[in-house]
C-alpha cells in the first residue's frame, strides 16, 4: 500500500520532470525576420545572420522565429531540397 506521504513524493517527481522537460525546450535563440519579401533560408534577411532559422545550425542550436506580425513560431524548421 502506497503511503499518502510517497504519493506525493511521486507525484512531486512527476511534476518536476515534467516541468524539466518542458522548459529544456526553450528555443536559446531569436531570430526576427527583418521585412519584406525573400526566401526563408537567406541568413540576409534575418537578425540571427550569418544563420537563418534552422534548427541544428549550428549544432544543437533552437530557434524562436519572429515575423513582422510579432508572433513567435516555435516549430521545426527544414530545409527545402531542390
């Protein structure tokens, strides 16, 4: 039988886990799109230059892109391949 004490002890656990795992997926930096019109992958038309938003570029690096609009997409950003 599972004492009210471990319980929470496990439950404790569970929520710090939780909330590791959740901030470890902070994106560590920003990269604002500097306007107009262009294609994604120049580093040119962003604040990151000489990198453009690219998860993994250069190793082990997130990113938080930022439009003109002032959102923040946080997703997985490929490359296209021609």
């Amino acid at each position: 039988m599972i004492t009210l004490r471990l319980r929470r002890v496990l439950h404790a656990a569970a929520v710090l886990s939780y909330i590791k795992g959740v901030t470890s997926l902070r994106a560590d930096t920003t990269a604002i799109w500097n306007g107009g019109s262009g294609n994604w992958s120049d580093p040119t038309q962003w604040s990151s230059n000489p990198n453009y938003p690219h998860n993994g570029t250069p190793a082990s690096t997130l990113y938080d892109a930022v439009l003109n609009s002032g959102l923040i997409f946080s997703t997985p950003v490929s490359k296209c391949k021609t």
